[in-house]
C-alpha cells in the first residue's frame, strides 16, 4: 500500500465502512467492495453552463449566493484494492435547497435559485481526493407517495476504469428509512452510500462530509 496509508484507510472504514478486517501485517485481508451503481435518474444536466466549479454556491457573474445550509463534501475515488485512483474526473448535480434542479423538465414547483450552480465537474488529485462547495439538497416529491431524502449524483470517470453512475446520502434523514431507490439496496450496500459527517471547516465553519467512492478496473 505505497500510495494509501493503514491510517487512511482506517479512515475510510469508518468514513463508508468498506475496508475489509487488516492482517496482523497491516495488509488488507479483502478487497474493498465497489461504490452500489445507482440509477441516473431524469435530471441529469442537458442545459450548457460555463460555470462548472467546485463551488456550487455561486454562479459566475453574479454577486449574490445560493440560498440554503453550505457544507463542503470531501471525497476520494480508490480502486478495489484500497490504491487512490489520481486524476479521476468527478461529476456532481443535485437538487437545490429547495429540492428543485436546474432541469426543463424538473416538475417540482419549487422555486428555482438563479444562484445556484447545481452542476459540476472537478478532477480528482494524484491522491484521488476532491472537495467540493454545495448547499444541502432539499427533498423532493418523485410520486405522489414518495418523497426522495436528500442526496447527491455521482458520476466517474478514469482511463482503465469502469465508469460509475451513483448517488450520496446524508446521515440521520428520516426520509433515507422510506426512499425506494436506497431500501433496494443490501444493508451492507446502503452504508457505502451514505456520507459521514466530520466536523466543520477552520475558515468557514462550514459543515464537512465525507465520502469514499470505490470503482472497479475495466476487465
């Protein structure tokens, strides 16, 4: 493990509870198990923006910032065996604070927060880590009798890697007990797919969460 420390991986465990039991030489015993696919779901970006930084709490050209809580959300992309996958493309879009996307055909009638990105596209470092600025993403009405938690879209990218189209939760959303999508999953499943919170940032006291996303080698 020369590019990912006993210590960090450690800290993933805990972060997704992914990491299988060490030896008593600190080498994994098992591998990790992949990030639970998940669908696209309908609002998938299809409108052009030039604005697709890592903050999503501001829109370029404009002075004002999204509404909502802003949290920052730390991640990193590892292969199966527990290495970094460095300079993986990350694609994040979610809903805004007030669980409306910025999508034409999003029938939510909540309203929209010019303010808002709602979309992004960041790259990983040599370390496979990335970092992003949001607002918590509000829940939304999929039916009549469904009402989705609040979550994020993932999708990633790498050379040599199957691509993976997934979605974050947060800890502690009631609303993460009843959504359809999340309870088809295995129990062991649902944890992977939701964040861990780790404290808040020095300079903005914002919110952190953390999130390990693991993809698999092409075969």
């Amino acid at each position: 493990m020369k590019n990912l420390s006993r210590r960090k991986l450690l800290k993933w465990s805990m972060a997704g509870g992914i990491v299988g039991a060490f030896t008593a030489k600190g080498s994994l015993a098992k591998a990790l198990m992949p990030t639970p696919p998940e669908v696209e779901g309908p609002f998938y970006p299809v409108t052009p923006q030039d604005d697709k930084d890592y903050d999503l709490t501001r829109v370029k050209g404009r002075n004002s910032v999204a509404e909502g809580k802003h949290i920052i959300v730390r991640g990193s992309v590892l292969d199966i065996q527990g290495q970094p996958v460095p300079h993986a493309t990350v694609e994040i879009w979610q809903a805004n604070a007030k669980g409306r996307y910025r999508h034409p055909r999003d029938p939510n009638p909540a309203p929209l927060d010019a303010n808002f990105q709602g979309w992004a596209i960041v790259a990983a470092d040599e370390h496979g880590e990335f970092r992003f600025k949001t607002v918590m993403p509000g829940a939304y009405p999929a039916s009549r009798s469904w009402m989705r938690p609040p979550h994020i879209h993932f999708k990633v990218f790498n050379k040599g890697y199957a691509n993976l189209t997934t979605q974050m939760y947060f800890p502690d959303e009631a609303l993460n007990e009843t959504d359809l999508l999340l309870n088809e999953k295995k129990p062991a499943e649902r944890l992977l797919m939701i964040a861990r919170k780790r404290g808040q940032s020095e300079t903005e006291g914002l919110d952190i969460y953390e999130y390990a996303i693991v993809i698999r080698k092409k075969t």
